[in-house]
C-alpha cells in the first residue's frame, strides 16, 4: 500500500484514481501530476517502482496543497468570515446555506433534521 500526504492510496486502482484519495486532489491535479512524473495514467499502484512513488510524493509536496495545510486553511478562511461578522460569516456561524439558497424549503443538509412545531397540526 502506497502512501502518499498521509494518505494510504489503494493498490489495485489506476494511478489517476487512486490519488483523488488525497484531499485536494481531484481528476485535473491527477492527470497533471501522472504528466510531470511521465507515469502512464492507466498503470495500477501496485505496479509502480518505489521510486516512481517517491517522484509522485515530491511533486506533490512542492506543487500543491493538500490534506492538513489545505483543511486548515480553510477552516481559516471559514474563521476569519465568522470573525468579520460580514454576511457569509454569520450564515456559517448559524449553520444555514452561505451561498444564497433557499431555506424556507429544502436545506436539510445545513440546518439539520426537522424539529418539530409545538402546537402545529394540520
């Protein structure tokens, strides 16, 4: 088993695959890392060279930001909003849609399983 920013990448995928595992790693970081370490995109994990996984780990680390940096940078980002009171900032702080939902049907995700009404009968 493979690992690579912490991650345990699983052996018997494609390279491609495997390593939208790591957060902050998706379909387009993937093929441009298989690109810069001139792996074949269609190869399994499990028949990659241990060098060719240390090549992977290096540009990794030096290009991209992924799993803890790229969590905590967020949650930062996340923070700072709460900390400016400005609009966004005060939809995460009351857990509800930031981006301009709608919340008077539907939302769940954010706000939760619906509580019920006392006193409301229909």
């Amino acid at each position: 088993m493979a690992r690579i920013a912490g991650v345990n990448i699983p052996t018997n995928k494609r390279v491609l695959i495997a390593l939208q595992y790591i957060h902050g790693i998706g379909a387009k970081t993937a093929d441009d890392i298989c690109e810069a370490v001139n792996i074949d995109r269609t190869r399994r994990v499990n028949e990659l060279s241990d060098a060719e996984v240390i090549q992977i780990r290096e540009v990794i680390d030096r290009d991209h930001m992924v799993e803890g940096d790229l969590r905590r940078e967020v949650a930062m980002n996340i923070k700072r909003l709460m900390d400016l009171g400005c609009y966004r900032g005060l939809r995460h702080r009351r857990g509800l849609p930031v981006r301009g939902q709608r919340t008077h049907t539907n939302a769940r995700t954010r706000k939760g399983p619906a509580k019920p009404i006392a006193g409301k009968k229909k």
